[in-house]
C-alpha cells in the first residue's frame, strides 16, 4: 500500500474471486455453466461487429433494455444494464447505502456485500440464518437500512418463498429491498411480478450463470422505473459506455434464446439432483440447493482439506473460510462426465481417510 491511499480505504478487505486458474483443472469453483452460450452469441462475433469497434457504445443500451424488458413483459425504464451484476449490485449499495447508510444481509450469503459496504461506507448489518442455513424472514421486518438477499442464497442455494420474500418487501415500505435473482433461473421463480405493487424492490440478474456468459460481464437491474432512474444517474456519474459494444449486442442475442438456455438448464437441474445422492450416499449433508451448485459437508473431512485434496487431483471447488461455512465445500455442477470424475474422487478421499 503506498502512503498517498486516501485513509478509508486502507482498511478494506476486498473481495477474493475464486480461482481462474488457466489449466487443465475441471472448474467446480465459481458456478459458471459447462454449456456454451447459445450459438447465436457466436453470430453477433462473426457480424463483422470489430468494424464499428472505433465508435463508443450505446449509453443509453437501448438494443439490451429492450431484449430485457420483453423478456420479463415491461418496459424498457424497468431495466438498466451493467458490467455484471456485480457492477449493478455496488451501484444500488452506493445510491441507497453508502456515505453513513446501512445494509442488511445474511451472516452466510454472497461475499460482495460486505465488501461494497466497507467500500461505500455503508454500516453493515448481519442476521444469522437459522442452523440449517434457512432465512427467518422477519428478522428483516422494519430492518435499520437497505436489505440484500440472494435469493437463492448463495453460498446454500436455499430459495425463500416469494411469498415470504413478499412480506420482507412490504415490512419495509421506507427501504429499498434487494432481491439478488442470479441463480434464479435454476429455480424458476422470480419476484419480478411484485413490482407492480411495492416500489421499494430492486431485483438483480446475471448473464453469467444460467447463460453461459460469465466471461461477457452483463447483468443487470430491473426495478420501478424511478429506481432505474436513480441507478442510471449513478452509471452516468461514473461511466455511462459502462458495457462495451460487443456485450450489449452479444447478450441482447442470447437473451431472446429461451429455447437454448431452457435445456441447459434442465440438464445442469438434473445432475445437481444425482449428485447430490451420490454424495449423501458417501455420507454428506447437503442443503437444499434450487441453483447450479451444491453446498455439502462430511463429517470425515473438513471443507479446506476436502477442497486442497481435489484440487491435487486437478479438481477445483470452494471452500469459504468463515466460522459457520467451514466444513462445507461448495461445488458448482459441471457436466456429467465432470461430476463422475468429481464423486470418483471424492470416494478416493474418503477411502484414503477410512472415513
Ligand atoms: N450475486 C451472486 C449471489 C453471485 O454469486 C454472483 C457471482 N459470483 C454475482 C451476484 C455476480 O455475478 P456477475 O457479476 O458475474 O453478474
């Protein structure tokens, strides 16, 4: 760190991305799909777009906006676009938490949180899920400032009702309640029809997951079109070409493609379902996971060792190193043959163990 870190910011802890290691390993580590995105993102790269690369992008990402909101049935002020969802998720924590705010999130949840709290100078409130990793949805009744969930959770891939979702958003008419839908997909429900009765909610998607794009970076937000508008005034105070050409066209494209993605999705479903028996017959409990990844622990071997073994064995997983997620692993689902080679090795590891 040099001495000329403004000193906020020399206590941030930032946020540890999995790791993106270029080699043959099979990447069970950051919930990236295993399919390819659908062909026609392919088309959009051989248009010939590299010939209007020397022009700036669409600020105003109209070709996106408009793939979105008919998507979801809304109109285009229903949704703004970003550098993935990540980028979305620090604006709406900067526009409705920061400068002496507060956030509310779970004690287990996605990471990101806390960090943009602590980057926005947001004061971060935990509420611990319950022992079985499930949300107790009114201890966010009347919550002290914006509230985030992942819903489903990461990293247990437990969903809450949209009903219990519902009374989350109505207990706090004067804050903004964001819904995290990146694994939505796998699930299927989406608390988008809400938004015609509370306009405090703000939800946010990902291309990166369900649609195999998480090398594209888009995702975006879809709330009342006075909180797109609130959103919009942050990305064009910071970087209005915040998507560069090639993504708005390319994800524009594959969003229309429903048919594609709806088989991909039904397959990474499936396998999650035999995985998750063949790891409860080696002994493991896992949580209920609706998304495309598992949340397990075995009472033999500790989340660290059991991630540092398959990694040995050129197999990635996660393992977070927090107090009540560390006996778990979490594994993202890969494709069949991946997933074979997964439970495989972990049968070795136990086997090794006597466990
Ligand atoms: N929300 C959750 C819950 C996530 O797990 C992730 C990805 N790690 C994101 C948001 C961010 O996704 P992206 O920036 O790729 O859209």
């Amino acid at each position: 760190m040099s001495q000329f870190l403004r000193p906020q910011y020399q206590n941030l802890k930032p946020y540890t991305p999995g790791e993106q290691i270029n080699a043959d390993y099979i990447k069970l580590n950051t919930n990236e799909s295993p399919f390819p995105p659908s062909p026609r993102v392919g088309e959009v790269l051989r248009s010939g777009i590299e010939e209007r690369l020397h022009l700036y992008s669409d600020p105003t990402l109209g070709e996106l906006h408009r793939a979105v909101a008919t998507k979801f049935g809304l109109t285009e002020d229903y949704v703004m676009a970003a550098n993935g969802s990540d980028d979305v998720l620090a604006f709406a924590i900067m526009a409705y938490a920061g400068s002496g705010g507060a956030l509310v999130c779970p004690d287990i949840t996605y990471g990101f949180y806390p960090v943009y709290a602590n980057l926005f100078g947001a004061k971060l409130v935990t509420i611990l899920l319950r022992d079985d990793f499930s949300l107790n949805a009114e201890a966010y009744f009347n919550a002290p400032g914006t509230v985030v969930i992942a819903n489903p959770n990461a990293p247990t891939g437990i969903a809450l009702p949209l009903s219990e979702i519902e009374r989350i958003i109505a207990a706090n008419p004067e804050n903004i309640v964001i819904i995290d839908e990146a694994y939505m997909p796998f699930h299927g429900e989406s608390c988008i029809p809400l938004l015609a009765k509370y306009d405090n909610l703000l939800v946010t998607m990902t291309m990166s997951k369900s649609h195999s794009l998480a090398g594209l970076r888009v995702g975006f937000a879809i709330a009342n079109p006075h909180i797109i508008a609130d959103l919009n005034r942050i990305r064009y105070s910071f970087n209005p070409y915040n998507l560069n050409a090639i993504s708005i066209k390319a994800a524009a494209a594959a969003i229309a493609d429903d048919e594609y993605y709806d088989g991909c999705i039904a397959e990474i479903n499936r396998t999650r379902a035999w995985v998750t028996d063949e790891l409860v017959q080696l002994g493991f409990t896992c949580t209920p996971s609706v998304a495309n990844f598992i949340f397990a622990a075995h009472p033999a071997i500790e989340g660290n060792e059991l991630y540092r073994k398959l990694k040995e064995r050129m197999i990635l997983v996660r393992h977070l190193d927090s107090p009540r997620a560390r006996g778990h692993v979490r594994i993202s689902v890969g494709t069949t043959e991946q997933m074979t080679a997964l439970i495989n090795e972990i049968r070795s590891i136990l086997e090794d163990k006597n466990a």
